[in-house]
C-alpha cells in the first residue's frame, strides 16, 4: 500500500469533451432537470450551467462526467446533491459527505443542497421506490439566491454546510410520508436521525462525520480490486489538503514510482471491443482536473513529481484502428485534452499521443 499527500492551491484546467448544453428558463427548471443531467438556467440576462447527482454517492450515475460537462461555460456553474437518498429497505441508502462539497468547492461549483419529496414504487421489489424527485420550489429558492450571490463557491458552500441539519430533518419526513402513501418499508429512521442529528450540531460536525467516514471509504476501496479495473500497479490512498485548510481523501486505481517521478494512474475499463463509456472517461477527466493540479506530492516523506495517467482498458479483441467514427472523435479530442492540460493517456499498454 502506498500512502500518497499532496496540495491543491488552485485549479488550471481546460475541459474539451463538455457537451452541449440545452438551455431551460427558470420557470421550467422541473422540465430541465427531468430531461437533462447537465443544462443552462436562464432568469431574464442571468444564466447558470446546472448539473444534479441523482444520490449523494459519487459511484452512481455519473455524477462526476455531470459536473465535468458544466465546466466549460464561462459563468456560474452550480450542482444540485440530495443529502440523503433512500431507494427503500430492498435498496440503497447514501448519504452526503463533507468531501464532495470540498472537491466541488476546490472546482469552483456551488453546491445546492436538496432532498425528495416524492417517489414511485419499484414495480419488482417489495420495499423499493423509483422516479425521485427533487423539492423544486426549494431549489428555486436557491438558485434566486445564487444568481445575486457576490462571493465565491467555497464561501457558498460553506453556508449550505450550515444547512445540513435543517435539509435533513426534512428529508428524513418526506421519506416517512413516501413510506406511508406508498406502504414502502424504509431503511432504520433511527439510524438515520443519528446521522441527522450530529449533522444538527453544525457544520463543524458534519466535516468531522463525513471526513471520518470518508477516511474509511478511501481505506475499503484501497484494497478493492473492483472488477471493472484492469490495474497492473499498486492502488494507492491520497490525501488531499486544499487551500483553506481541509483534507478530502481519494485513491489512486494504479501509483508506479520511478525515480523522482510518481506516476497516477486512473483507470476506467469496458469488457467490450471499444473504447469505455464517454460517462466513464468523463468520470475519470475529473480525476485528471485533481493529479494535474497537485503539488508538493510525498510519499514517505521524499517529494516526487506527478505524472498523471488517464488508462483506459478495453476487451482483447480490441483494435485502435477498428474505432467507430463517433469513438475516433472522442479520443481525438481527449489527445487535444491531455495535451492541453499535461497528463498522458493509456489505451490498454499503449501510450496515445
């Protein structure tokens, strides 16, 4: 196990796979957010690109390659996170970490803390609900407040910290009412006001919470070789302390050390005879926006250069020149991002340049 820490006092980074994004007026922000994952929001000569996350877990949906497909307009940019997401007894539950508004803050995007307040029933579980939907009229209230708002995202997202417990308490009732409209068993409310309740103590508290379990997820996903990873390094922890004193903590898929240099490695990896998913090497750009812009890296206490690696493996019957004309596009673009930006770009063994 290597353990990696390093700095982020600022970022750099130009996003060249951004998608278009449709733009929706204010008054038709449900519409936007029922059709689009990343979109404008227009309010008479205000705009704001908007991405939302359908769970408060970074590993569902794609919430990185949403955010990343904001980052390409020039002004505001603003991402919507439950603070908890139940799907029922028969499904998950996550809840919102300290370590996700940190990245977002480190990004530059405002974070609008949210929750549900209606559901479906999952037609093939038992206690499973589906089709969530976020509290519209709260969220507009924000987005009022943010089209005004003078400073910047961290000062922001700090204040929404604030807010955790109050969003909780009432996300934790809207889930009792979809329980009983729909006769859904929840996960333990007990357990869950816990949670909240710590959160209600304040924003200091909440750090502490999510920064402690995040620690944890850094050290299980360490040691977790998920399936869908094709790695030949050593997986690594990485601690990040940003420019107003916080710690996040991520890994590293793959970390080879030669001499000086430490090279990071982010894999993403398809079993098919094709490149991975945009939404995959999107999620994987973030990663990239994050090791091309660490300093003062050190292991053990010997400082070492970064070389940031974006590898992506595919299945073994798997040829460059086979690409579909979508694909060659795609990765013809990521050579212009990676260039642009200085990281390097694997496909399988191969260096792309």
């Amino acid at each position: 196990m290597i353990n990696i820490s390093a700095e982020i006092t600022g970022i750099k980074y130009i996003p060249l796979l951004c998608r278009k994004l449709h733009a929706f007026d204010f008054k038709d922000l449900a519409i936007g957010l029922s059709k689009e994952a990343t979109f404008i929001l227009k309010m008479h000569d205000k705009q704001l690109a908007v991405s939302w996350w359908v769970s408060p877990k970074r590993t569902r949906s794609y919430p990185y390659a949403r955010v990343y497909d904001s980052l390409d307009f020039s002004g505001k940019k603003a991402t919507i996170i439950p603070i908890v997401k139940d799907e029922g007894k028969d499904g998950d539950r996550d809840f919102l970490q300290w370590d996700t508004i940190s990245l977002m803050s480190l990004l530059g995007v405002y974070v609008i803390i949210s929750y549900y307040i209606t559901a479906k029933r999952n037609i093939k579980y038992k206690n499973k609900i589906t089709n969530q939907r976020f509290n519209i009229k709260q969220i507009k209230a924000e987005i009022k407040k943010l089209f005004s708002y003078q400073s910047d995202a961290l000062h922001w997202n700090i204040e929404q910290v604030e807010k955790v417990g109050e969003i909780g308490k009432k996300a934790l009732k809207s889930y009792d009412k979809i329980s009983k409209a729909l006769g859904i068993e929840m996960h333990s409310m007990k357990s869950a006001e816990r949670r909240i309740k710590r959160l209600l103590e304040g924003g200091e508290t909440f750090r502490n919470l999510s920064r402690e379990l995040a620690h944890r997820a850094q050290m299980r996903e360490s040691v977790t070789m998920q399936p869908k990873e094709r790695v030949n390094g050593t997986k690594a922890t990485l601690t990040i302390k940003n420019y107003f004193g916080g710690y996040y903590y991520l890994t590293s898929d793959e970390v080879k050390i030669d001499k000086k240099k430490a090279f990071l490695i982010e894999a993403k990896h398809t079993k098919e005879n094709k490149l991975p998913s945009i939404g995959d090497i999107k999620d994987g750009l973030l990663k990239m926006i994050l090791f091309t812009n660490l300093k003062n890296i050190r292991i053990d206490g010997k400082r070492y250069d970064p070389v940031p690696i974006l590898k992506l493996t595919t299945g073994r019957g798997f040829r460059i020149d086979k690409l579909n004309k979508g694909q060659k596009e795609t990765l013809e673009t990521l050579k212009k991002e990676a260039k642009l930006n200085g990281f390097e770009i694997l496909v399988n063994k191969y260096r792309i340049s």
